[in-house]
C-alpha cells in the first residue's frame, strides 16, 4: 500500500545534536521568515537580535519568532 506522506505540523530541531549549533540556528532564520512570509520583520535583524547575547538567548529569541511553527528539543 502507497499513501501520501504526511505534512507535519512542525519542524523540529533537536539542539543537542549538530542543528543545535548557533550557526545552524541563525541560518534557518532567513529560511523560516521567507517560507512564512513574515512581512515587515528583517531577517538579519533577527538575527543581530540573536547575536546580542549567550547561546540561551539565541534560542529564546528563534523561540519568541518561530516558536508556534518549530519545535527546539534539548
């Protein structure tokens, strides 16, 4: 039997793996803010927003941004 996969709700990013790197992190902004069409909010000013701080802040800021579309798992 052949079905149709799935769409998910979310992506997930487990941070305690490679995609848990601030690298990772600051370059799925621009990917995430175009494929949500998030008008009016720069991405780089995301991710300048991201950078004025330790790796906690990183996370709590692509949180405040993307947390109702992707999951961080630790």
């Amino acid at each position: 039997m052949i079905r149709k996969k799935i769409e998910q709700e979310f992506d997930v990013i487990d941070l305690t793996g490679p995609e848990g790197n601030a690298f990772y992190l600051l370059g799925k902004v621009k990917n995430y803010a175009r494929r949500l069409n998030m008008n009016g909010i720069d991405a780089i000013d995301i991710q300048n927003e991201m950078m004025d701080g330790d790796y906690e802040h990183l996370i709590e800021v692509f949180d405040k941004y993307f947390g109702a579309f992707v999951i961080l798992e630790r």
